[in-house]
C-alpha cells in the first residue's frame, strides 16, 4: 500500500505565498512523475504543475511565473511553492504520483486527500 499525505494549505491573502508538501510513504520501489491538481468548486480538477523523473516540468499556463513545483527523492517528497497568489488560485490542492511498489508488474497512479487553500481579496 502506498499513501500520499499533503500538507501547508490554509488562509492567505493575495499575493502572498504557499508552500504545499506531498509525502508518499508505502511499499514505494520508484516514483516517477509527480503532480499537483487543483479543483475550485464548480469547476473541474485541473493540472497545476508535473514533475517527471528526469526532472522535466510543466506548468498550467495561469501559474506559470508564480508556482513552483520541486521534488526530494530521497524523502519520497514533492512541494508547490506558490507565490503571488490570486483569489482565482482559491481551490482544494491534490497531489498526484506515479508510483511502482515492490513486486508490482507496473507503476499506479495515486492521489493525496486534498488541502484546502483559500486566498482572501
């Protein structure tokens, strides 16, 4: 069993900063891309930003500029440092991962629970 744990959302005014964190603790053999998502209500879950196991990474062209996505293999740990933050950035965060477990024949895909972050206007 694998399971991804976030934490660092809260209240924030705009423009300020946010770090999120993701830990993936488990019966974890390798981990490739890593991923932040984000789902504002009524809207649907969106991609915010990957990381792949090369360490290649893309951004939702809204928070290009102002998100940064970082990995720590060594600790299994993946962040979201966001600055300037928007109102429009208000929404629940989700961390996402490919992960191989031992004995696995491949990689699944496994999701955090969600954090909530909300920036006050």
């Amino acid at each position: 069993q694998v399971q991804l744990v976030e934490s660092g959302g809260g209240l924030v005014q705009a423009g300020g900063s946010l770090r999120l964190s993701c830990v993936a603790s488990g019966s974890i053999f390798s981990l490739y891309a890593m991923g932040w998502y984000r789902q504002a209500p009524g809207k649907q879950r969106e991609l915010v930003a990957l990381v792949t196991s090369a360490g290649s990474t893309n951004y939702a062209d809204s928070v290009k500029g102002r998100f940064t996505i970082s990995r720590d293999n060594a600790k299994n740990t993946w962040y979201l440092q966001m600055n300037s933050l928007k109102s429009e950035d208000t929404a629940v965060y989700y961390c996402n991962a490919e992960i191989s477990s031992w004995g696995a024949s491949g990689p699944t895909n496994y999701w955090g629970q969600g954090t909530q972050v909300t920036v006050s206007s």
